[in-house]
C-alpha cells in the first residue's frame, strides 16, 4: 500500500542452492545497501554506474561484524525490474547469512515486501502489460490466500494471547497519554512518570520475550540445541567427532549445566548448533543401560533437534524401539550409523515417519565419514523447513518478529523521552509508532482505539 | 400565485455552519441568501457559552487562516480567553474563549447584515426542490413558528430558485426534547423543530440517523454563592483568537469551580427511574466525551465527586451555565440535584436542562466537498452531519460554502488533506467511517498532530484562503511579511555563530552546561532551558521582530526533529492520497475482492487509494488488487 517505501525480500526459491539472493527495490534502495556493505576496493553504491557488480563484505552497522561474503549487483531507475532503484545482493553463504542479510536491510530503513509485491511494483511503474497483470492478481491472491490461512492458525496460539495483551496494555498507557493532551481539564487521575515507566517498562519486557521466544531468533542466538541419543556404542561419539571434524568449526566447549551433559557448538550451514552430547556416551559400557535411556530422554526434553543413533549393522535392540517410540513426539533425524558394514538393520514404520517423510533418514558411516554431508542437509532443511522464504508460515514470522523489534525501539525511545521529561505530544509519538507495529500484526490500527479507552477509563465530560 | 426568486446558493439554517457558509458563499462572488426561523437566533450558541478548547480552536484558527468568520467573533464576543495545555509542547496548546451569547449572536448578526451579495430571511423551509438528481431551490413557508400553525390568508409558500442548497439545520431535524419522562418538539428550547424538512431530505433518499446530546441547567447568578468556590480567571493580556485582531477590549469575567458530592449521587441515582436515558425512552446515541451528569454517576461509581465550572453566559446576563452537569431529569429532581452542591443550596434555575434527540444524515453519502453523491447541487454541513460543537460545524460551512461556489464556478473542489489541517481529518472522518456517535474533534485523532499546530495554522493555509479569494490582499500581503521574517530570523540563526566568552555566562545562568567552541544559535536555541530572549541576547538580530515571528523561529528551531519524521511520514501519506480512483469507477467484478469489500467501496466512493485504505473493514491486500485494477482502467483507456 505505501508504494513509496523501499522493499526487501529474499527472491531466490526456497531451499538449500548455493546462491541466494536479498533484492531492494524502491528510491532508498542504494543508500540502505550502502548502509550494510563494505566494498573490498572501498567503492559507494551510490556513485556505482548503473548495471554493475561490486565486491565486498555484508557488515551488521551495529557491531561492524562481517555477516557474509557477497556480490552486489546494482541497478539504477527506469532500466530495472520494477522501474526503481535496485540492488540485489548474491550470497553464497547459505540461508541463515541470508536472513541476517535480509534483517539488517529491514533494520537499515527497508519494508519486508508483501507477496507479489515487486512484480506489482513493475506491473504499475508500467513494466508489465495487461495480461502480466492479471498473473500478478492471481499471486497476489493466492499469497495473501496462503498467508490468511496461516495467520488464521498462528492467531489462534498463544502467540496471538500474548500479542493482544500487550496491544492492550499500549493502548492503555496511550490513552493515559493522550488524555492528558486533549482534557487538561478533566479531573483525571494522571499518571506520574514512574508508573508510566514501569507500564512502559513491562510492554518492553512482553516484547523482548515474545521476541526472543521466536524460533528464528532464538536458534539464531542460542543455537540449535541438538540431543545426539541412542544406546551405548552404536557410535554417538564418533558422530560428533566426526561433525566437528568435518566441520572445523568449534567455537568453544563448555562443561555442561549438569555433569552428565557436554555442549558442543558447531555451525551447520550457518545455523549454529549447540550439540548436548549425553554424558554416556564417554562412560560407554560401564553404564547401565537403563542409566543410558534415562539420561537420553531426559537430553531428548530440552532438544529443538534430536538425532537418534542406530547400529545398522545390528538389527533392532529393544532399547532402540523404545527410543524409537519415546522420540515420535519430537522433530527426529533417525541417523543410522555403520553404512560402511553389512546392514541387518530394519527400521520399523514410527510415529514420526507419517509426519516427517523418508528425509529423516540418514545413511552414514562416521567412521569413513560419509553420508555427513546429507545429515548436515538435512538439519538445516529440518530447522528451515519452518523458516524459509517461501512457506507463508515464515513469512508472516518474520514478519511478526520484524513487527515486534519495531515496536521494541519504539518503546525504548519512549522510555528515553520519558527520562527527559519529554511533553506527552512527542511521547505519543513513539507509542502509536508501536501501536502500529502491533497492528500489523494483528491486521488492525486505528485511533478510536485510544479514543474508546479515554471513554471507558475517565469521566470525561466538562 | 408562486413567487419565484433566483439565488446562486441558498443556505438552510444560520448557525454556526450556515452563517460560515453563506459568508463564504457571497464573497466568493454568489448571490446567496440565507434563511433561518428567526432572525434574533442567527449564530446562537445553544450549549455552553464558549468557544475553542483542544483541537477545536485549531479547527477555529484553520476557519480564521481561510477567510471565515468564527476566530473574529469570538475575540468580538470574548469575556475570557486563556490558552490551555500551556505547560505541554506548542502542538498542543489550545485557546479557549469564554463567550457572551448575546454578543456573539449580535457580531455574527451584524456580519451577515454588512455582508454585499447576502440577503438574510425569516422563512420555515418545507422541501427541497429536485429535477432529475439536480438541486433546484426550495419551497418554504413564511409564517415563523410552529408548522402545525397554518400560513396566514393571502400568504402563500414560496419557491426560491437556485443552483445550490446548503442544508446547516443542525439540531433541528425531528428535535424531540426531553425533560424527565415528558418529552416534546423543539429544535432548541424554545423553538420549533423542522418535520418536515427531515422528510423531505428522506423522500431524495438519504439515510437517516438518530442522535442524542444535552445540556445542563442555567443558574440565576444572585441565588449562587460563588464565594466557596474556585475562581477561575483568564489570560492577561487576553490572547486572540484571531489572527486579525489586534487587541481583546471586552471587559473580562472569571469562571467558578465547584464539585457534586455523594448526596448529589445519590438524588440521581434515587430518581433513575423518572431519567429518559435510563428508562429507554431516548434511543439516539449520546456523546461519551459528554455524558450527562446521571452517565457519570451511574458508570464512574468510585468517583465520589465530578466538577462544575460555572461559566458566565454574558456581560450584561445574571445567568451562569453550569458545564459537567448536563441532565435530563425532571424538573423536581434537577432542583434537589443542584442544590446539594456546594456554593449552590439557595440556587435557582432560570432553565432546567434537557436532552434532545435529533436527525442526522449517514455522512458516508457525502463527498468530501460536503455535496452529497445522490443529489448534485446539494450540500449538508454541520451538526446534521452527526457532528457536534459549533467550531466542527462553522468549519463544515466554510467547506460546504467554498465548494459550492467552486462547483458554479466550475472549478476543481477544495479538499484538505488530513497532514495539512484538522479541517482535513474532521471531513476525511466523517465522509470515511461515518460515526455512532456525536463527532467531536480530538487532536488525537490527528495523525500529524505537530504539524497541524494552531499556532501554524496561517502558514498552513492562508495562501489557499487568498487563493479562493477570502483573504483579501492586505491581509496576504502583511501575511508574505511574516513569511519572510521567519525564514530570514531562521537563517540568521543558523548562520550566527557565538563564542564561549559571550553565551556561557548566560547558559550558567540558565542553569545549562558551558560550551567549549563558537556555537551557532540555532544549536543553542535546541537546548531545552533555552529560549529566543537568551540567543537573543547573545546576538540581537538588526531588525525587529514580533513575537509571533519569534514563536515560529522558536518553534521550528526546538521541534525540528520531530517535525522533520512526522513530515516525512505525512509526505508518504501524500503521494498514497494523490493516487487517484477515478469517478464512477466499478468495484464489482474485480478479481479477488470480497463482495463486503466491494459494498464498503461503493458506499463510500473513496477519491483515492489513501482514503480506500481507511475505509474500516478494506484490508491491506485489497488496496493492492485495487491498486492494480485502477491502473489497468488507465492503461486500458490510453490504448484506446
């Protein structure tokens, strides 16, 4: 709808291809990739004649960390796609980098776009004739289809709970703000700065929750925690030897919480991976089996991801089919183990199975290290799965996160006015400004809102 | 034998919205004709006695900066002026002006009277006149009074002819007041409500709508005991309204504060039974930003008081209208209720308050030009548009005044935007989303409240003023001037630079911390304990310079940054406004778009994609199907 604001997306299929790409279309779309890229020969975006590739680093601008290597491809208005600036930027980094990419774009100033929203932007900068035209209503419509259904069932959860409460408490403390600017003299209870802060101060923790408690943002800061189970010897360890070994990639070892757990982080197609590696798997057989399947379960609870060992050169161990069992109720990646010898194993049909399909079965041999690759694709796709572009559901997720850090700098800037003593008019500023990012959410903005609190909280009525 | 007389434009009503709209009527160059049913009501406030407050003395600066009448009235008829807010930012100052009724009546009387081109008449008005969906005139009845009183002999009902009608009856459309159960006709106390009016604008189509509103009882000043109240005084000097007025020379009167008590709640609550609202005889909808006194204390239980503000209704009136408790109990009741109030236990009542109950028209069928879509030629402003407050209504007039007589002149409308006035958001509002309610203005429902400052409000539109031809030009001229000094003032500032030795000792006095190098004024003028005397001070500009130039340098200056985003934003608002949907564009058939969608679209007929957003119930991905829809008509229409 606002058609002057700059859009980003990422515009490669979903998937795990080496080449990715975030698009910028719009009038800011030079200066906000100039915000987050670093040419190797130090060259500006903005004097880069029109149809050219720069080389360089994607840099986070708040920490000047370097997010990937890229190829910048830079497009100047009318001779472009959507008949806007553009600036397209190759990563080959894999998806997670790319999001990064595409996070920091929209932190730099650019809109996540709508579905079909760059071929709209074509069709009406006149790119496009009449019968594209009519392709990019039938997108348009089947997305915003899609994307109404998932937001119908991501509304239903919690999540929606959580979102309305703190829509109402922003509303509440909006009113309160605003009643103080247009009844000055109305006998209203106003509130002191105080308690404005503490209001203020519980809406921004709701946010940082709700935020952090996102599955993208949490993986992201956390890692992937990821429980390696099975009964002893069936090659636990030499998994994760041979993933560090493979993947070279340790960042640090930290002892456990408890002395049974080690924690291992790996980076697996730039999604980091904090591995609980269960203590039996070093004590081997001097443990009980029954102490094994304890200590497996009890990593299995805490696990986003769990990978569960099996001997394919034995046949199906009692303790593997309870395993088996135990683990339907989780996101599993069955890794059968030993491909290298001759095979007796028979994987029975598990609860699992009929959820997740025959991908979450992976053939290797730590041993010879072979069948890594596919494994280290198949985490990826599982943590990704639910957070491509591409699935609406992800969409509408980056979305609400994107729409939620929004709100969260609004109230961060409200507090620091509010330590100023700012007037209320500037106050209410940053709280509609967080009020519409909420709405976006949940599809409504308006006024009468604040308006029908004032009604219903004061007496209003000289 | 009809007489027939020809106008350009007729004015229905001369209230606050009629009188604006037949003033700029006739200096726009129409013969215009206003009617009312009786001459000595012209520009009655039939409310409280005063004008501006929040949001509403914008909307009265925005009628000042376009060549309306209201600001200068008000300053004319003022016995007490005071800016309110004045502890919070300029955006949201407010002046408030305690008005003598029978002074403003007088001025506004008086305006209409010297006004060329302006006939004032005394006349009931029993139909509009319509030919194949074009206004055509009107058709009244001469005899003043009650329409249940048959014309005199020999007298017969008249038609009068004219290209436009601007129908501004406010709260006279099927008024039914009521007091306790008892309930009659009126369209104000004391005047007679128009029936017939209300069915005939029924009979061209228009739906019709129920409102409700009140007001309290008038007290007789020698029977109060003002002196256990509050006393409540006004500015000094008092601050005009207008931006012609050079000096307020009214003598200046105080308002008195006093509050109920539980007894007073408990009088009201014993006697619900015998209230109107609370016995479901009133069905109209009531304003909840002005509940009745029995609203307060039925809803709000753990208030234990409510304040009153006694206000004077003029200089030479013994009568103070008591604002906060208006009511509709019966008259025993109103007696008993006002007596248990501190300061008024010997308290008489000149008039018991009412409620009335009104008709008013869906304003969704209105264009933003206030013409309505089923009828060109015929224009409704004011209280008829589910509005309240005289400041709403006088800026409907003007709007409705300006459009008609663009429309005979076969010019382009004159439409506001809502970044550019609160004149903007008011009919965007009502023409948009329609209301339940009485429609007051607030400045919350401004999106861009920092630009739409009352003390801007010249900058904002007096040049739209001088260009339809309201603002004459000495006052466009003196207008250019101020212009100039701003941005001169403003320059200066920024160019000067002051060293440490020169301002330090003054920001020490101020309290503020020292600088280390040469700082431009403009710099130091940011600072919050800093004001223009302080760099002024420092660095004297050659000219002189007013004060209210001095505002606007200090203004800019302070506010730079915020009025920087909100302009940003209201630019990107802009250009969504300026993509255009063109006039009888068809909804239906559009692929995607949901039979309720479309339904909403084509009531309302937005002029825009903006406005087509704000539709309540069009959804983001609707405005994208329409968006495209829009531009296929125009690539359709250029291959042709």
């Amino acid at each position: 709808m606002h058609t002057e604001d700059t859009i980003a997306a990422i515009s490669t299929a979903p998937g795990h291809s080496g080449i990715g790409i975030v698009r910028l279309s719009g009038s800011d779309a030079l200066k906000i990739a100039e915000r987050i890229f670093l040419s190797a020969r130090q060259k500006k975006i903005r004097k880069t004649p029109s149809h050219r590739m720069l080389y360089g680093h994607i840099i986070d601008p708040a920490n000047k960390e370097t997010i990937d290597e890229v190829l910048v491809s830079v497009m100047k208005a009318p001779h472009t796609y959507t008949r806007e600036d553009m600036v397209e930027i190759n990563s080959h980094g894999g998806p997670v980098p790319m999001r990064r990419i595409l996070d920091l774009a929209l932190h730099a100033g650019a809109r996540l776009a709508e579905p079909g929203e760059f071929t709209q932007r074509a069709f009406l900068n006149g790119r496009l004739d009449l019968v594209q035209a009519e392709a990019v209503i039938d997108l348009i419509n089947a997305l915003t289809e899609q994307s109404r259904k998932t937001a119908l069932v991501q509304l239903k959860g919690g999540l929606s709970k959580k979102i309305q409460s703190i829509r109402e408490e922003l509303i509440d403390l909006a009113a309160f703000v605003e009643a103080y600017i247009d009844f000055p003299d109305e006998d209203i209870e106003s509130l002191s700065l105080n308690d404005m802060k503490k209001r203020a101060l519980n809406i921004q923790q709701a946010l940082q929750k709700l935020i952090e408690s996102s599955r993208y943002g949490m993986i992201l800061r956390e890692g992937l925690k990821t429980a390696i189970i099975g009964r002893p010897n069936v090659g636990k360890s030499s998994l994760l030897n041979a993933l560090l070994e493979h993947d070279r990639a340790i960042v640090t070892e930290v002892p456990g919480t408890t002395r049974d757990v080690i924690e291992e982080y790996l980076n697996i197609k730039g999604i980091p991976v904090r591995i609980m590696d269960t203590a039996g798997i070093r004590d081997g057989k001097d443990i009980a089996e029954k102490e094994g399947v304890k200590r497996s379960l009890k990593a299995m609870e805490d696990a986003d991801l769990v990978l569960l060992v099996l001997d394919g050169s034995s046949t199906l161990h009692t303790t593997d089919k309870e395993l088996i069992e135990k683990s339907g109720a989780k996101n599993t990646i069955v890794v059968i183990n030993k491909s290298d010898l001759p095979q007796k194993i028979n994987v029975p049909p598990h609860p699992l199975h009929g959820k997740a399909g025959e991908g979450t079965v992976v053939h290797i041999s730590a041993k010879h290290e072979t069948g890594l690759d596919e494994l280290q694709r198949t985490i990826a796709e599982t943590v990704l799965s639910h957070s491509t572009e591409g699935s609406a559901e992800v969409v509408t997720n980056t979305r609400h996160v994107y729409a939620l850090e929004k709100a969260l700098v609004s109230m961060e800037s409200f507090m620091t006015e509010v330590d100023k003593q700012t007037s209320p008019e500037f106050l209410s500023i940053e709280l509609r400004d967080a009020l519409d990012a909420i709405g976006d959410i949940i599809g409504i903005t308006t006024p009468d809102d604040i308006l029908n609190r004032i009604f219903s909280n004061f007496c209003i009525g000289k | 034998m009809n007489q027939s007389f020809d106008y350009d434009i007729i004015v229905i009503g001369a209230g606050h919205a009629g009188c604006e709209a037949a003033l700029a009527a006739a200096r726009m160059g129409f013969r215009t004709a206003i009617f009312t049913m009786s001459l000595d009501s012209i520009g009655q406030m039939s409310c409280n006695p005063a004008i501006g407050g929040l949001a509403k003395s914008h909307l009265v600066k925005e009628i000042d900066a376009l060549g309306g009448e209201m600001a200068k009235i008000t300053d004319l008829a003022g016995i007490q002026f005071k800016i309110l807010n004045k502890s919070k930012g300029p955006a949201v100052w407010a002046t408030r002006v305690q008005a003598d009724r029978a002074l403003y009546r007088r001025h506004m009387r008086r305006a209409l009277e010297v006004q060329a081109g302006l006939d004032i008449k005394q006349e009931r008005i029993e139909e509009i006149l319509i030919a194949r969906g074009n206004v055509r005139g009107i058709k009244t009845n001469p005899v003043p009074g009650h329409e249940s009183i048959p014309a005199h002999a020999g007298e017969e009902k008249r038609l009068y002819q004219a290209k436009a009608v601007i129908v501004a009856t406010g709260t006279f459309l099927n008024g039914l007041i009521h007091i306790g159960l008892e309930n009659f006709p009126a369209g104000r106390i004391g005047e007679p409500s128009s029936i017939h009016l209300s069915k005939s604008l029924n009979g061209l189509g228009l739906k019709i709508g129920r409102l409700k509103t009140g007001t309290p009882p008038r007290l007789d000043a020698k029977s109060i005991d003002f002196s256990v109240m509050q006393i409540q005084e006004g500015d000094v000097p008092p601050p005009p309204m207008s931006l012609f007025t050079e000096k307020i020379t009214n003598p200046q009167l105080p308002c008195y504060m006093t509050y109920t008590n539980a007894h007073t709640h408990q009088t009201i609550l014993d006697n619900l039974e015998h209230s109107p609202l609370y016995s479901g005889v009133i069905k109209g909808i009531g304003p909840r930003y002005c509940p009745s006194i029995e609203d307060k204390v039925v809803r709000f239980k753990e208030k234990i008081r409510h304040q009153i503000f006694l206000e004077p209704e003029g200089l030479d009136s013994d009568e103070y209208y008591a604002n906060g408790i208006s009511t509709s109990l019966p008259r025993d009741v109103q007696i008993k209720m006002v007596q248990s109030i501190k300061g008024l236990e010997g308290a008489k009542i000149n008039k018991y308050g009412y409620a009335i109950e009104y008709d008013f028209v869906y304003p969704p069928q209105l264009k933003p030009t206030l013409e309505t879509k089923i009828i060109e030629g015929l224009f409704l402003a004011g209280q008829i548009n589910g509005t309240s407050g005289y400041e709403e209504a006088a800026a409907q007039g003007l709007v409705a005044g300006i459009n008609a007589s663009l429309k005979l002149k076969n010019k382009g409308p004159f439409v506001l935007g809502r970044h550019e006035a609160y004149i903007g958001v008011l009919i965007d509002d009502l023409v948009t989303k329609g209301t339940q309610e009485p429609y007051r203005m607030f400045t919350s429902r401004a999106e861009y409240r920092l630009l739409l400052r009352q003390d801007n409000a010249d900058l904002r539109l007096l040049e739209k003023g001088h260009e339809l031809g309201l603002i004459n030009e000495q006052q466009h001229a003196s207008f250019l001037n101020k212009k100039a000094a701003i941005a001169s003032e403003l320059k200066r500032i920024k160019s000067t630079r002051v060293k440490p030795h020169v301002i330090n000792p003054i920001l020490n006095k101020l309290g503020g911390s020292p600088v280390k190098e040469d700082t431009s004024l403009d710099q130091l003028l940011k600072r919050p304990e800093v004001r223009y005397v302080n760099i002024a001070e420092a660095a004297p500009s050659g000219n002189s310079i007013s004060q209210d130039v001095i505002d606007q340098v200090e203004i800019q200056t302070k506010y730079t940054g915020y009025i920087r985003r909100q302009a940003e934003h209201a630019e990107k608002f802009r250009k969504v406004e300026e993509k255009i949907i063109p006039e009888g564009f068809v909804y239906k058939g559009i692929n995607g778009l949901s039979r309720e969608i479309v339904e909403k679209l084509e009531e309302v007929r937005p002029l825009n994609l903006g406005q087509a957003g704000r539709i309540p119930g069009v959804t983001p991905a609707a405005i994208s199907l329409l968006m495209i829809a829009v531009a296929k008509g125009q690539r359709h229409s250029e291959e042709k």
